[in-house]
C-alpha cells in the first residue's frame, strides 16, 4: 500500500512539473507574441531597406546634400589637371583626323613629324583656349550632373531609404549626365572650333609669320568677321550629337566602376580613365565629323567641300575615304582618355572631400 502511494506521488509529481513546463511554454510563447505584437513592422522593414540599399549603392554618399557649387569648383579643378595631361594627344588626334594627306594615322610618326619641325611646343598649340575652357565646361558638366542626381535621388526618394533597382538608378545617372552634356555644348562648341583650328596650323619654325591665327583672340576675331555668329557656331549640332549621349554613358560607366572598385585614390584614378576610354569608343565617328566641319575655313579655300551639316559631311567623307574616315585617329584619342580623364575624376573628387 505504501508502495503504491509513493507512486501515485511521484505520477502526481511528473504531472506537476508536466503542468509547470507547459505552463512555461505557453508563457514564452504569449511573451514572443507580445514582442511580435509590440514590435515596429515598418522600423524592421525600413532597417532592411537601408542594408539592402547600401549593398546596391554605396557610393550614394557621392550626392549627399550640399552646397550645389561644391561641384562646379570641383569640376573646374578636375577639368585643367585633366587637360594638362592630355593636351598633347588631343593635338595627334586633330593633326590625323583633318590632315591626312600630310599624317599616315600612326601616332608616332605623327608625334615626330611635329617634333621635328616645331618641337615641344607645337604639341600644346591651342592650349590656352581649352585650359581655361575646359575648366568652365567641366564645372558646367559636374555641377550640373551633381546636382541633377541630388534632385533625382530626392525625387526617388533614395536618400530616405526608398530601394530602387539598379536600372532605374543608372537610368537616372545617364539622364543627368545626358543633360550635363546638353548644357556643355553651346559653350563647348566654339571653345573646340578655335582649339581645332589653332592646332591644325603646323608650320615650321622657320615659317611662323605666315600662320593664319596669332593665337585663341585673333582666331575668334577672325572667325567672327567672316562667318558671323554662324561661323562662331559652326559644328554646333555636331557637338551635340557628341555629348548629349555620350556624357550620359560616360558617368554611368564611371559610377558602376567606382562602385565595383571601391573609392582608394588609385580605384578613382582607373575608374576614370576606364570611362573616359569607354566614352571615346562611343563617340569617336561623330567626333571626326566634328572635327572636320570645324577645320574647314570659313569662307573655304578654294577645292575644299563646303559641309552643309552633319549629316552632309558623313555622307561626303564616307564616299571619298571609306569607313576609316570614322576611326582615322582613334588610338591617339584613346592613348589621351585614359590619362585626361582619370586625372579628371582624381582631382574632382579629391577636391570635393577637400570642400
């Protein structure tokens, strides 16, 4: 009998604790479901969005806000470092795209031909002209791409943590750069017109009296008196065939590569020089055509076409030199984008954290 108590005792007991653990279960449970209850569906999904967000983009910092003419000064200082990089292949790209009846298209032969017969300094003709050019073009280009993204990624919402897909992101940035290029072109143009024509003019040393222009101020005088604001603005729609779509390819490639690569000072610099090279492969048959409608003097010497557009001159320099005419002069444009433009970009952002 006592043996059979001691064991409805200890049923008693196991039942007991059964009751204690369940009843501790159940406790835990009601307690998760009130955290689960209690808890901020919209902070937990918000604190995803921003990982998420950072993982796809984390160089958005890039257009955090401030003060909008942070860019324009930065582009500035990012344009003349870029220039005096690569100023010199500029003019072996100019010399072989207008003047192939004197340039067989190698750099090298070209390089010491004018060597040979201007020394050092006909490589930089016409610097004067872009270096305070290029810098107002490139603070107009980064100060309006800039500031376009901070309204776009305030438009999408991007800078309070809404996810957009990458698509959609770099569509944004080939719009902004798209519009950069838009702005950049009616100032753009002239400023090349003059750079164009400087460096064509490749007399001998002993023959320097006999050039057409004294410099970037009697070339523009001389322009504007016999052409007018027509001849100013010659090759104007050439240039925007140039830039609207290549300025928008351009920061989108230097974007995804700054995001792949990270932001050292040496990733900034090939992130740069790889767009700048990228852009030129785009954009190199239209900027042949450029180059010729703005070579051609104005009024034109006799035997030379007088170019009625863009399109007149594709068609003309196709029927009498072939394809090449499109590509003639693209290895020394592509030896120059790499240098310019990843100085370019070095010097810009550089000068943004500085700021």
């Amino acid at each position: 009998m006592h043996k059979i108590n001691q064991e409805k005792e200890g049923s008693i007991n196991v039942i007991g604790q059964n009751v204690n653990n369940n009843t501790s279960v159940f406790q835990s449970s009601d307690e998760s479901s009130a955290a689960f209850i209690n808890s901020d569906p919209l902070l937990e999904v918000n604190t995803l969005n921003s990982q998420i967000d950072e993982s796809h983009h984390p160089h958005q910092a890039s257009f955090e806000a401030m003060p909008f003419w942070k860019d324009f000064v930065a582009g500035n200082v990012g344009g003349m470092c870029g220039i005096l990089a690569g100023h010199p292949f500029d003019t072996l790209k100019v010399r072989i795209q207008t003047q192939p009846h004197k340039y067989n298209g190698t750099i090298f032969s070209t390089l010491y031909r004018i060597m040979k017969n201007e020394g050092i300094n006909g490589l930089y003709k016409g610097l004067s002209s872009p270096l305070l050019g290029v810098g107002i073009l490139n603070s107009i280009i980064f100060g309006v791409y800039g500031n376009t993204m901070r309204a776009l990624d305030d438009y999408r919402g991007r800078n309070r943590g809404v996810i957009t897909s990458d698509y959609l992101y770099y569509g944004d940035v080939f719009m902004a750069g798209s519009l950069a290029g838009l702005v950049n072109t009616p100032i753009c143009s002239p400023l090349e017109l003059i750079k164009t024509r400087l460096q064509i003019q490749d007399q001998a040393k002993s023959d320097l009296t006999h050039r057409a222009y004294s410099g970037p101020t009697d070339c523009f005088m001389k322009t504007w008196r016999s052409g007018g604001i027509r001849g100013i603005f010659k090759g104007l729609n050439s240039t925007m065939v140039r830039d609207v779509p290549s300025y928008g390819a351009y920061f989108v490639m230097y974007e995804y590569l700054k995001e792949l690569y990270g932001e050292s000072p040496l990733a900034l610099f090939l992130s740069g020089g790889f767009a700048g090279i990228g852009c030129w492969y785009l954009s190199y048959w239209s900027d042949a055509i450029k180059s010729r409608i703005q070579a051609l003097p104005d009024p034109p010497h006799p035997g030379h076409d007088k170019y009625k557009g863009f399109i007149d001159c594709c068609v003309k320099s196709y029927k009498a030199e072939g394809y090449m005419v499109f590509f003639r002069g693209l290895n020394s444009s592509i030896v120059r984008a790499f240098p310019l433009n990843a100085v370019t970009f070095l010097a810009y952002e550089t000068t943004m954290k500085i700021l």
